[in-house]
C-alpha cells in the first residue's frame, strides 16, 4: 500500500515536472520527465497528451504571411493542440496554448481580412490568445467589419469579456440582423445568465407564431427593446442592414425616445408603421405598455 501511494505521488511529481517544462518551452525537460512517467507508470492518463504538446512544441513555426495558412494553423491548434492542452497540462493549459496563438497573431498583423478564410486573420488569433483589446482594435482596422458576421462574433466576445453585456449588446443585435443562424450559439458562449434568460424568453414568445423560426433571432434585437426600453441608445442604427427586423429595432429606438416626451400624433404614426412591419411584434409592445401603464 505504501508503495503504492509512493508510486502515484512519484507519478504525479513527474506529471507536474513535464508539464512545467512544457509552459517553460523547455522541450528537453519535458521530454526527460515524459520519459521517466512513462516508464514509472506506462497507463498513466496524460501520457499521450503531453506527448501531442511535446511533439508540437517541436514542429512549430511561425505561420507565414499567407491567411489561408494561418487559417490551416489555428484550425490544428483548435483541433489537436487545445483538447491535448486541457487533458495534459489542466489549468496551465490556456496560457500554453495562447502562446501559440500570440505567434500567429503577431504574424498575421499585416494582413488583410480574407471572407475566404477568416480565422486567418490576426482578430481570431488575438481572440483565442485571450487578448480581447487586441481584438477590439484588430476588427475595427477593417473597413467593413460590421457585414462579416465572423468579426461580429468575435468583437462582440471581446468587449463582453472586456466591459460586459452592455458593451456587446450593439454587435450581438447587428449579428442577429446579418447572421441570425449565428445568434444561439454567441449567446452560449457568452455564458452570460440575463442574456441567456431573455433569449429563452424570446424565442418562446408567441409574437412570432406567424415567423420563420429560423428568422426568430433576426427579430430579438426588437424584442429586447420593448422587454427593455432603456438599452434603445444600444441599438447602433449606422451598422443596421436594411432588413424588416432591423428596421424594427430602430423603428422602436424612436418610438421609444418619442413616448418620453408625449408626442402622442408622432408616437401613434410609428406605432402604426411598426403593427405593419410584423404584428406580433407589435402585440407584444403593446401588451407590455399597457403593463406599465397599470
């Protein structure tokens, strides 16, 4: 029994060493303790994952400036070196693998944003590095950045982890216009519990009996104007495509500022715009008025 525990605390003592030798980039040391792991305890759970990060730490380069290169590269990184990162190295893990991407974004900083392949580009690389102001700036260098819906994504990510919802809602609700397929999955990996409240309450609402449910997410910007009224500054009409729920959503930006002031004969011609762009819509609005009213 002692033996035993003599052995597993060995095992672990040589795991650790293997991986602190790994953030180090110090291969040779990872590879003793790899070996003398192995050899201590041949089943032991990491072996194959330290081996993976061993054997990439030896073949990386720095991606040439070639976005679909670069693309090629965080595709591996994400599919190969990330999962073998979080089995081998646990908590450790994120910092090793944001080094590889730092090298990417670094190397891609000249390069233009290519539709084709857009995790060529360094915003992604700086976006799974972790450094979200990098992000931010990275997006914003392009010229059209609002109609790719990768870039919405991603800025979107950035400012959340950076300032919060309030600072992503514009972004989330121009991804909602743009790619609305997109929309479920931003909101799940925001992870953020209001947001993910509200989108649950949305798509359940029954305003949209007589949608496309693939369309459902296109019309939450709107929906999430009346169910909160004082994020209508967030709605960022300059970036808006000229779609029926983008024009919602600013059509309800001034419907909303018009009620402060009372001005009732304008109030009711937006109104009356709005029930025509989607009834449902504009049942809902109403129906929450009529709440605060009582």
């Amino acid at each position: 029994m002692q033996l035993d525990l003599f052995l597993d605390s060995r095992a672990v003592m040589l795991n650790n060493r293997a991986i602190a030798a790994l953030a180090a980039r110090d291969l040779n040391g990872a590879r003793a303790a790899l070996a003398e792991l192995r050899a201590e305890a041949p089943d032991y759970d990491s072996l194959g994952a330290l081996q993976t990060l061993i054997d990439a730490c030896a073949v990386w380069r720095s991606p040439p400036a070639d976005a679909a290169v670069h693309a090629a590269a965080a595709a591996w990184l994400k599919a190969v070196v990330e999962p073998a990162a979080r089995r081998g190295m646990a908590d450790a893990g994120r910092a090793f693998v944001a080094q590889f991407h730092r090298d990417c974004a670094l190397a891609a900083q000249s390069l233009a944003f290519d539709a084709a392949h857009p995790t060529g580009h360094a915003a992604y690389a700086w976006l799974r590095s972790g450094e979200y102001a990098q992000v931010e700036t990275a997006v914003l260098g392009i010229a059209d950045w609002w109609q790719h819906a990768e870039l919405l994504q991603w800025l979107s990510l950035a400012r959340h982890r950076l300032r919060g919802l309030p600072a992503a809602r514009p972004t989330l609700f121009a991804l909602a216009w743009r790619a609305p397929q997109h929309l479920p999955a931003l909101v799940a990996e925001l992870a953020d519990d209001l947001l993910a409240r509200d989108w649950r309450d949305c798509a359940r609402d029954r305003a949209w009996e007589n949608t496309d449910p693939a369309q459902i997410a296109a019309w939450f910007p709107a929906w999430y104007l009346v169910e909160h009224s004082a994020t209508s500054r967030e709605i960022d009409a300059a970036i808006a495509p000229d779609t029926a729920p983008a024009r919602a959503a600013c059509l309800l930006q001034r419907i909303l500022d018009a009620e402060k002031p009372a001005d009732l004969r304008s109030l009711a011609r937006q109104r009356d715009k709005l029930r025509a762009l989607h009834a449902g819509l504009f049942g809902f609005y109403m129906e929450k008025r009529r709440t605060r009213l009582v």
